[in-house]
C-alpha cells in the first residue's frame, strides 16, 4: 500500500481520463493537463484488465504527486487504497459510501455520482462523500444517454450542502460559465481536454479551463 499525500483543495478543473488509451499515451496526456494547471485527476478506464488498471493507476499516482496534483480513482476503492490515491468516486453500484470511507480512512476524498437528484446527494453526504457530482449537465460524447442534470442543483447545493458540488457532463469552454455561476465547485472535463490533439493543446486548454473557473468563481 502507498503513502496518501495531502491534496489540494477541492475546487476548479477535474481531468476525468478516457477510456482505452496506452500507458505511455495516457501519462502523456495526463502530464500535459497536469501542466496547464489541473489538480485534480480521476482515472477512469473501463474497458482495462486489472493487470493494467493497476500499473496505470500506480503511474499516475507518482506522476500526481510529483505535480502536487490529486488522483481519484473511478469505481474501485481498494485500488485507490493500494496506490495511495487521494480517494475514490463511487456511482451506484460501485459499492457503498460508508464502506469507502471505513476503508480509506478519515482524511480520503470520497465523491459520489448523484445524477439529477438532489436527495441522493443529502444522503451522499450523511455517509461521508467529500463532494457530490450531477450530470449529465449537457449531452456527453462518454454517455450519450444519460439524463440531464439542471443548473438548479448546483444552486441548492451551495445554499444547502456543506461539501463542493461537481458538474459533470459535455462541458465544454463554450458552455461552462454557465455552470460556474450556478456553483460548481469541481468542472469534471473528459473530451475537451483530452481530445485536444498535441500533448501542447492539451496544456492549452487545461489553462483556459483553469483560469475561467478563477475568473468566475
């Protein structure tokens, strides 16, 4: 089991990892986003065998602590705990909250899917979840099918919860202000950052998400 490492607080640009990249690719890319800015990487690849999730996740992790980056782990909270990772994100049926928290102790981040309800998120909370996330707030390339999650939530959130709202979902440079506004305080971006091209326009646009939530937040 690796040490965990303090974490930056939790607020701006979460990079959220695309399924299927190869590990020189994906720490490339990831190194890229890390340098425009973000701190604070979900790793999240569903198509790998255990094998690869694990040396992929243990990469990652020196590679954010190295940057002073936090790395949470999508759906599995024993290998957030095995990699030292700043914790985990959990969706339905991806286990309990309490459980988690058991597992990975006190200081871990803990973030839980909450979709488009609001109760689910109070509930999140009162089992230990470090932050909430609702989603889809627009049409997602990664789950072209999901509902969609209203603006309205991350305003309740604010006004109600104790723990950062974050918006997840098709969020792109052209349309996050909106959702900045409202209060969210975690922006999670797959497409947008990881799709850019060059390891250079990564960084960009990294730096641009980064600096719009400072400007507006």
């Amino acid at each position: 089991m690796s040490e965990r490492v303090p974490h930056p607080p939790l607020a701006g640009l979460y990079g959220i990892t695309p399924d299927g990249l190869a590990t020189p690719a994906l720490l490339a890319a990831v190194a890229a986003v890390l340098a425009g800015g973000c701190r604070w990487l979900q790793y999240r690849n569903k198509t790998a065998a255990p094998a690869l999730r694990r040396r992929q996740a243990e990469s990652l992790a020196a590679l954010c602590r190295a940057r002073g980056a936090g790395l949470i782990i999508n759906d599995d909270a024993e290998l957030a705990l095995a990699v030292g990772a700043a914790g985990v994100h959990l969706g339905r049926e991806d286990g309990g909250l309490a459980a988690a928290r058991r597992l990975l102790g006190p200081g871990a981040v803990i973030g839980a899917s909450c979709y488009q309800d609001f109760e689910r998120a109070r509930q999140a909370v009162a089992e230990g979840a470090s932050y909430v996330a609702f989603g889809a707030v627009y049409p997602s390339p990664t789950k072209p099918g999901a509902a969609r999650a209203s603006l309205d939530l991350f305003e309740r959130a604010r006004r109600e919860l104790p723990v950062p709202a974050c918006a997840i979902g098709g969020i792109t440079l052209d349309n996050v202000a909106p959702v900045i506004r409202a209060g969210a305080r975690l922006v999670a971006v797959i497409s947008d950052l990881f799709h850019a091209g060059t390891p250079a326009a990564m960084t960009a646009r990294a730096a641009a998400h980064q600096r719009l939530f400072e400007d507006l937040s």
